[in-house]
C-alpha cells in the first residue's frame, strides 16, 4: 500500500505553488490590498450600510483572483473535462485542500469566503449529476461564467439538521409548483440569482421521501430575503427568506421529483469531506506557527520550547493531525470508488467531526502559546477560530455526525437488515428523538 501522495498530485501542487508566488501573492499586495488579510479585516471586507453584505471591493478582489486561476488551468481542477476541468478526485482535493489551508491566511485560499484558486463548485457537481440534458447545457455555462449564481436553501427556522421535517411545501398547479414557506441560512443570498430550494411534495413529515429540490429565480414575486444574519465572523452572506405562492415550473426541478434529498447528499458529501481537509489544514498551521514561536521567543534566558508544559499540548494535536491526515486521505480515496457516499458516510462524518473539533483546539493552544499577541487580531488564529467554529454546527452539527457514526457502529443505518423490523427501526427513531433510553429496552 502507498501511503504517498501520488505523483501527478504533487506535480499539481508544486505548479500551484508557483501560480501563488507569481501571481496571487502580488496581487494580495497591490494597491493596498492586504488590508483586507491584515487587522482591520472585518470592516475592509464588510459593509455595514448594506445590512453586513461583503464590500464590493472585496469580492471584485476575490473575482479577479478566480479570473487568473481560471486562466491558468486551476480553478476547476475538480469538474469533469467536459466543462474544463483535469476530472481531479476527491483524493487530489482533500490533499490540495489540507496544502492551501496549510499556507495559512491569503487571497490564495480565503477561508471565509470559501474562495480558493482550486474551485470546490458543489452547485455546478449538483447540476452535472442531477440536472437534466437541457438543464446542465443552460446553467453549467452561466455558473461557471459567474453569470449565474445559485444559491442553496435547504435548513429552516423551526428545523435545522432535520431536514426531513421540513415545513416550506409546494404545490403542483398544472404545469407549475407554488411555494410556500421560509429558509434561513440560506447561503449566497447577497449575490444569487437563483436558489435552490428544498420544499416537501408529497409525503410525512420526517419521511426523507416527498421532498423535492427547484430551482427558483431570486427575482420571482413572492421570494423575499427578510434580512441578513449577522455572524460570528464577517461579512455574512447567509439569508433569512421567505417564499409566498412562489410560482416555478417543473421544469426547474432539478433531479427527481420527491428525491431532493438526494441532490443535498451530494453537496453535503463533497463539502465535508474537503472541510475537514481544510481545518486539518488550519490547525496544522496554527500547530506549526506555534512551535516556531516557542522556539523563539526567550523566557529566563532559555526558549519558551524547553517547557514541557508548552511541547505537551501541542505533541497531543500534532499526532491527532497525523493520525486525521490518514483518515481523510483513505476515506477521500473511498469516496472515489463508490456511487453515491452512503456507504461511507459514517468515515466521512468522523474525518469532518474530529478536524472541525481539531481546529478550534489548535487555534485556542496557538493563541494560548503565542500569549497577548495570539490574542491580538495582528495574527490570524482568532480569525481561524472564528471561522472554524462555524463548521461544527454547518453541514450537519457534530452531534449529528456522531450520530452517524454511532447508526453505523450499533447498527441502525438504514442499508442495515435490523430496520427490516419496523418496529425496532421507529422505536430507535423515538429515541433519537429524545425519548427515554428504556424504549429500547
């Protein structure tokens, strides 16, 4: 077994290098543009009299550092051929991932805004797998032109994680579906053209069938963005919206119609197998910016590293780092021989979990080494905790990872013989829910 990153991977990565010396790095410079990496962050990139919405400055930046990424063959490394991409595996991107989050802040890979020089593009895997022939040659183009950009409306007020208890519905009128309901969190609301929304079709509430996914242009009568939620890092693009007698045409349902669920597995998949590369990445960097400290800074005469109390907390998370590398990496590779994730969405739910928990702890130890300056916004591990913290809650909240995880291990997933007992299978349920233990019993 060759536990080395493979060749052409590393190729990848040494030009990527370059691509970021010569050209990004410049560019982060030029014209004052550091300040939007440097300690006055926040209010470089946020305008605050739009409701919190990022500067227009600041994403004119970010669009022009995707043109030249584009330009230079590396943005859509990831998609297929077909629609200019090298068809890159999940592998290459869990490893490419974990290298740009390593170099630490920059325009190279900026983690707020999940804007990197090698493009994640869920939207567009969601279109190219699920969309329809005329579907995928209409909006394929557009999203990657940015001349269409797709939001994704899927967590609720009333229900978060749950998705399957979603209250927005959509009715079949002839030809047409109208939609009614409410999304929050919806992300990309502040540029979007279109949304996808999730709304149930037919079937129960907590039935993960009957839920459909449109396609809905932001701009239609009755689609309203409420407000902005305002975050623990800023700026925000995550909408509150409201849905009144939405009017769209089957037409724009993308995959099956009561199978939308599918569509949001994809997204939620990809997304976290590459965010848990990505925090392995943070926190790699905060553990090493750390002992390059220690090293250097002199306490009585000696380096602050000669400390146990100072090497021990952070030997603990640089073997946790070694030993999550290894698990991203094989479940990456996983991935890449199976259909559709569910086969290993309990390895992907541990890898995004345990990195994601990873982070916050090398960040906190980073600062905690660095003393007053760690604490300072003059160095990045404030921003890197801020931001992380947001992905133990995101793409499905750690509980609910480990929960996953524990449906695999006792079980309970639905491939699983046992839930050829209904009764077994709705009493588990119940006690997910939050029904006593003794139902089980």
């Amino acid at each position: 077994m060759d536990f080395d990153i493979p060749a052409d991977v590393q190729h990848f990565l040494d030009a990527l290098d370059r691509f970021i010396e010569d050209e990004i790095k410049p560019l982060e410079r030029e014209n004052d543009n550091i300040r939007f990496f440097d300690h006055r962050r926040e209010d470089s990139r946020t305008d605050w009299d739009r409701d919190g919405w990022p500067n227009e400055e600041w994403e004119a930046l970010l669009g022009e550092m995707r043109k030249r990424a584009d330009d230079a063959g590396f943005l859509r490394y990831h998609l297929p051929e077909r629609f200019g991409g090298q068809g890159g595996s999940n592998l290459a991107m869990a490893i490419i991932r974990e290298h740009l989050a390593a170099k630490g802040l920059g325009l190279h890979n900026d983690l707020q805004n999940e804007s990197s020089v090698v493009g994640n593009f869920p939207g567009v895997l969601m279109m190219e797998k699920f969309g329809s022939e005329a579907q995928q040659a209409e909006w394929i183009p557009k999203m990657l032109a940015g001349n269409a950009r797709i939001g994704f409306g899927l967590t609720e007020p009333m229900f978060g994680t749950d998705a399957t208890r979603m209250e927005t519905t959509a009715v079949r009128d002839g030809n047409d579906w109208v939609i009614n309901g409410a999304k929050r969190w919806n992300t990309g609301l502040h540029s979007a053209t279109h949304d996808y929304i999730f709304a149930r079709t037919s079937g129960k509430p907590g039935s993960p069938k009957g839920i459909t996914c449109f396609i809905v242009p932001t701009d239609t009568p009755g689609f309203q963005v409420e407000f902005m939620w305002w975050t623990y890092n800023m700026p925000t693009d995550h909408a509150e919206v409201t849905l009144t007698d939405v009017r769209v045409s089957t037409e724009d349902i993308l995959g099956e119609e009561g199978r939308g669920l599918d569509t949001a597995q994809l997204f939620v998949h990809e997304n976290r197998i590459r965010q848990a590369a990505s925090s392995l990445g943070a926190a790699q960097y905060c553990i090493d910016e750390a002992v390059k400290y220690a090293r250097e800074r002199q306490i009585h005469e000696r380096p602050l590293s000669v400390n146990q109390a100072i090497q021990w907390p952070l030997v603990e998370l640089h073997t946790e780092a070694a030993m999550l590398r290894e698990l991203i990496r094989k479940t990456a590779w996983q991935l890449d021989q199976v259909d559709h994730g569910h086969e290993i969405s309990d390895k992907v739910a541990m890898c995004n979990y345990r990195a994601n928990r990873l982070v916050g702890q090398a960040a906190d130890r980073a600062i905690q080494t660095h003393g007053g300056i760690g604490y300072s916004r003059h160095l990045p591990f404030e921003h890197i905790f801020r931001h992380h913290r947001r992905y133990r809650i995101t793409e499905g909240s750690e509980e609910m990872q480990m929960r996953r995880v524990g449906q695999y291990l006792f079980g309970y997933a639905g491939s699983n013989p046992i839930f050829d007992t209904p009764s077994l299978a709705s009493r588990f349920n119940s006690v997910q829910r939050g029904a006593p233990a003794s139902s089980l019993d």
